[in-house]
C-alpha cells in the first residue's frame, strides 16, 4: 500500500514517514521545504534501511500536484503540509490562509481527479478555542480560534467534511494534535524551528544547550495546581504511530472521522522544565514572566476513543519525550544546519 505524505520532510511529517516504512508502507514525500530539510530524505532511510520517494513541490500547484497523484496513484493521503506558527499567523493572516486553505484546496482536486480519495488530515486541539471542560472531548464544541492559524485548521474541517458529504466515496479522518514534543531515538531527526522558538519544548532545548540564559514562564497566576499553563504533551513517535493506525481505519472506508491524539494528562510549565532539568542533568534557570496573550490555562485530551477505535495509545511519559528532544537537540545543536 503506498501513502503520499505532505510536509513528509517536517517535524511530524517525517517522523511518520519513519513508522509507516517500518510498518511496511510505500511512502511518498511532497514537500516544498520551506520549513523542512533535504537532509531529512536522507536520513529516513538511514533511520529505516528503506527507501522513501521525495518530490520537491508546492501543494498549491496543481500541475505538479495532478502529475505526482496520476503518477504515484497513492492509496491515501496523510495531509501535514502546512504554515503553524500562530504568531506569525496573525502579521501575515493572508499568507496563512493561502497557504494552508488554497493548498489544501489544490491538493484534494488533485487526489479527486486523480481517483485517490482518502486523507488523514493534521488538524489540532486549538479548534476546541478555550475549552469549557477538561478533558476535552471529540464531542466538545470547537471554540472561537485566537488566530489565523487556528482558524485555517477550523475552516479545512469543515472544508474536509463538506467534500465527504458530497460524496461518499471519500474518507476523511481529522486527528487533533495535542502539544507534540521529543524525537526519534536514533538522534537523528527532530524538531527544527527557525529562529528563536515560539513552543516551550524547543525554547528549553535551546536553554539548556546555552543558546538563551532561562527559559520565560509565561504566567503563574493561572488557576492550575502551580499557576503555570497544563498542556496534554505527547511524544511525537506516539503521534506517528497515531497516522499508521488511522491508515488502518481509513482501510474499513469509514467516511468521516474525528481523534483527538493526546495522552489524556496535563503537565504544567514546572513540570515540564523539571522533568527536562532531570533528563539532561542540569537544572534550567526560568523567569516568571507575563501572561503571553491568547494562551489558555489548561487544556488536555480525553484519548479514549482513539483507543477505542483505532487501538491506539500514547506509550511514552514526559520523561522520555524531554530525554529524545534533549538526545536530539545536543547531538545536534543547530539542527539539520546548512545543506
Ligand atoms: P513543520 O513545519 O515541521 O512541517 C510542515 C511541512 O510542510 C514542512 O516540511 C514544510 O516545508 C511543508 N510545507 C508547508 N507549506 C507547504 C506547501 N505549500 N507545499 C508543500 N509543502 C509545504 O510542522 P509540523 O510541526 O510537522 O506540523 C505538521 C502539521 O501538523 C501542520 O499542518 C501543523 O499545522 C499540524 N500541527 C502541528 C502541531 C505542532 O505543535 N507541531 C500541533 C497541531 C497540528
Ligand atoms: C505551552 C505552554 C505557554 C513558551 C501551540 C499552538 C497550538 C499547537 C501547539 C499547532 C503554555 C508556556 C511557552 C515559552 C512558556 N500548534 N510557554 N514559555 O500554546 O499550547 O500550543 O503549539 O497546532 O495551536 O497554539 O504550546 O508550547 O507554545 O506553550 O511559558 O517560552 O508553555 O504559556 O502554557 P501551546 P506552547
């Protein structure tokens, strides 16, 4: 069975290319590497003794994109490719949308045309907007996004579910990502963000190998049991293994579905730079700094049906996930670096 994978050379993306080759898929790359690396097409094999194919192009282009689908035939879609860094998001709204809305839009008349009408979408927790109750399940009522980014993953639900109203023959899956950390165990592929990192994990990475002095907390006068923010952390090996076995679902043609991919338990910001301090076997300084705007208090997944349905759980604890992004980030202090 093959699997064409956008944003396959990303951070998700390619540790799911990882599990779908060693669970014996075919596995196909589109990647425009805006955000992504070469190295990583490399390094999949090397990781997998598999071979994966890798095209470099740009899910809005429908003439590249009706080419790869005819020539590939793929027998699904896992769909990451995509803009996400919800600050930038709000300075370049129409970037966002075009990127991630026309992309989209481009990439299902392809697969329409093309006959391949399956597709597991990366969608995320931040559709829920500031949940009523925790833990959040499915069923909750998505919630007003607080930026463009969030409403481009609204908005591509409802675009997804519409085309699968329309016509039957497609299967959709929506997996909701809760807050992905950590890396491969090899050392070898990991989380990359340019710049200075917007997520917590990446910024305590990057403290810890002494790129800033202390990690910013961003808040402790929430209404969690320390006053920092609680995020459902998953580890994204866990994530990867979530894709696999919704291609399995996605097999029993189950027309439209939505998981939340989460571990079911919320870790503080305290915790999390407490479970780092002792997986890289330093302490790391922090500030208690303002509330950043738009963050929630707390917010964490009821994983249940994902267990129910797709047999699928989290295995990893927060001590693993900071002990893979510290293996990845000290074996590899610049990220990919050049090419
Ligand atoms: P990432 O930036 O590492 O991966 C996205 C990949 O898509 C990159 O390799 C990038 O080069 C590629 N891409 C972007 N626009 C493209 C285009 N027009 N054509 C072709 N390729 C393009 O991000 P990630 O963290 O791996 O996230 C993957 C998906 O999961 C995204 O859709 C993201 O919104 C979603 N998601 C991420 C998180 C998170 O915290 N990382 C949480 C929830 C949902
Ligand atoms: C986690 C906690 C911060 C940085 C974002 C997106 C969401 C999803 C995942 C894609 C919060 C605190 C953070 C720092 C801190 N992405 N924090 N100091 O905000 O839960 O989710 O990434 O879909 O859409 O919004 O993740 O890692 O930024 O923050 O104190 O330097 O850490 O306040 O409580 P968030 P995060």
């Amino acid at each position: 069975m093959k699997i064409l994978v956008t944003g396959g050379a990303g951070y998700i993306g390619s540790h799911t290319c990882v599990e779908l080759l060693d669970e014996g898929y075919e596995v196909v790359i589109v990647d425009n590497l805006y955000n992504a690396s070469k190295k990583v097409i490399r390094r999949i094999p090397q990781i997998t003794g598999k071979n994966v194919g890798f095209y470099e192009a740009d899910i809005r282009d429908y003439s590249q994109m009706s080419h790869i689908m005819n020539k590939e035939q793929p027998d699904a879609v896992i769909h990451f490719a995509g803009l996400k860094a919800v600050g930038e998001s709000v300075e370049k709204p129409l970037a966002y949308y075009e990127n991630n809305i026309s992309g989209t839009l481009t990439l299902c008349k392809a697969m329409q045309e093309s006959g391949c009408k399956n597709i597991i979408f990366s969608s995320s927790a931040t559709v829920y907007g500031n949940p009523a109750v925790v833990p959040i399940t499915e069923q909750c009522p998505k919630g007003a996004c607080t930026n463009p980014y969030g409403w481009t993953k609204h908005m591509l639900e409802q675009i997804l579910t519409d085309i699968q109203k329309a016509d039957p023959d497609w299967n959709v899956i929506l997996l909701r990502y809760f807050n992905p950390i950590g890396a491969h165990k090899s050392g070898l592929i990991g989380e990359d963000p340019k710049g200075i990192p917007n997520n917590l994990l990446p910024y305590v990475t990057q403290v810890a190998i002494g790129k800033h002095p202390y990690v910013r907390v961003f808040g402790n006068d929430y209404e969690t049991p320390d006053g920092t923010g609680v995020r459902d952390y998953i580890h994204v090996v866990d994530l990867a293994k979530g894709h696999v076995k919704a291609i399995d679902k996605i097999k029993e043609h189950p027309g439209i579905k939505i998981y939340n991919l989460g571990t079911g338990k919320g870790y503080s910001v305290l915790e999390v730079i407490g479970a780092f301090s002792k997986a890289c076997g330093k302490e790391i300084p922090y500030r208690i700094m303002e509330r950043r705007a738009g963050d929630i208090a707390i917010c964490y997944s009821d994983a249940t049906l994902a267990k129910k349905e797709l047999g699928w759980e989290a295995q990893f604890d927060l001590l693993d996930m900071c002990r893979d992004s510290w293996r990845w980030q000290s074996t590899n202090p610049d990220g990919y670096g050049e090419e």
